[in-house]
C-alpha cells in the first residue's frame, strides 16, 4: 500500500467518518473510497485537495508517510545549580592561584614570576565564562524544546 492509501483511511477514521459519509461529502461513491484506501485506484489532484479539506488535514499530510519524532522529555534541570556549580569552578581557577604559585614555584626550581601567568589566568577566565554561558544557553534550549508525537503528522 502506498501513503496515501495509509493516510486516507488514517484520517477518516480519527474524524469518526465512514467510507460513506466520507463519499457523500466529496460527492463519490463509498466504492470510490474503498478502492482508494484499498490502493486499487488513487485520486487526482483536486480531489486530494477536496480530501484534505474533508478530513481537516494539509494535502501533504495525505501524501507523505507520516513522520515519527521522538519524545524528548527534560526533567527538572536547575539553572541556578549549573550556574553556581560554574561560578565555583570560576572563582576556583581565578582566585586558587594563590596556591598555585607556590606550586609552580616548587615545581620549577625557582622563583615564578607571576606575570608569566596573567595570560593562562586571561584564558582560563574567558574558558569558564564561555562554559557557562553555553551551559545555560543550552539549558534554556532543552527547557524549551518539545517534541510531540503528532497524529497529522
């Protein structure tokens, strides 16, 4: 069977129509119908478009299969918890270089200037201020977004 043949008989039944109620609104048959939905015969353009307006459906909703999307289903994702979780990690990288200095200094034998580090702590700021700020964005994205499995589609 093709789509449309699938589609017809789909729609008809969930607007509660018969084949014959069906017919009588489009001024066919109840045979022309069954034939239809049996895929023995399809109908022409226009009347596809009389079917669709019959049915209360989009014209391509006949045509085409129907399309399966998945349910996607966010629990309760707190913003305020990734947020302060990042802003701990932040203030971690930015304000532990006390500590790290001595370690460095330890480490290499020697005296470190701190002005070596500016530029790693530069980067290590603006590397948490973007994981955050795609975090949250993302967050928002999935709070947002809703699939629903769709009987017109």
């Amino acid at each position: 069977m093709t789509e449309i043949t699938v589609n017809i008989r789909r729609f008809r039944k969930k607007m509660g129509l018969s084949q014959s109620e069906l017919a009588q609104q489009l001024n066919v048959t109840r045979q022309t119908v069954s034939s239809w939905e049996n895929g023995k015969t399809y109908p022409d353009l226009d009347m596809v478009v009389r079917l669709s307006e019959a049915l209360e459906t989009d014209p391509n909703h006949l045509l085409y299969p129907k399309k399966n999307k998945k349910t996607i289903e966010v629990g309760n994702i707190s913003l305020l918890w990734t947020v302060a979780a990042m802003t701990v990690c932040f203030l971690t990288l930015t304000f532990g270089s006390a500590l790290w200095v001595p370690l460095f200094s330890a480490i290499c034998g020697g005296g470190v200037a701190e002005t070596f580090l500016y530029p790693i702590y530069g980067v290590l700021i603006l590397l948490v201020g973007l994981i955050v700020f795609c975090t949250s964005l993302i967050i928002e994205e999935l709070r947002e977004l809703r699939y629903k499995d769709s009987e017109d589609l």
